[in-house]
C-alpha cells in the first residue's frame, strides 16, 4: 500500500455479507470491449469471519481442527431412504 493511502474511516467488513451472496465484475478492455464475469462462492465454501481466520492460516489447518472436534458430536441420526 502506499503511504498516501488513508483508510481512517474505512469500516472493516462493509462488503463481507453481500460477498458472500455473489457479486459481478465488468472489465473495461482497452479495445473498448466490456467483459463481464458472475462470481459465486463455490457449492460447499466456508467463509469464516476475521477473528476466527487469525486462527486458521489455511485449509488444513481448519480441516485438522474440526476433525478432532467430530468425535465430540452427538452421533447423527440414521434418516430412512425416501421412496421414489
């Protein structure tokens, strides 16, 4: 970042709700061409807030915690198969 950057009254997370619903970015080419890209979290993604993040610098890091967390939930119930 540059020093002439001032980010006094920024509010932290402002964006981080609306983020997570999608958001679309449009590139303006030099050609005078737009490009527009939808972006979506992927099916399954996991977005964890800032103090939770402090603690978990990468993937396997949350992964390795929360399989020794598994064995201290209660077992989950056997649900029958729906019929077609």
């Amino acid at each position: 970042m540059r020093a002439e950057y001032d980010f006094r009254g920024g509010v932290r997370g402002k964006h981080y709700r609306a983020m997570q619903a999608g958001y679309t970015i449009t590139i303006h080419e030099a050609d005078g061409t737009t490009v527009v890209k939808d972006v979506i979290p992927k099916e399954g993604a996991v977005i964890l807030e800032p103090d939770v993040r402090a603690y978990f610098p990468d993937s396997e890091s949350v992964n390795r915690t929360l399989r020794c967390l598994i064995p201290l939930l209660p077992k989950k119930l056997k649900t029958k198969a729906k019929k077609a």
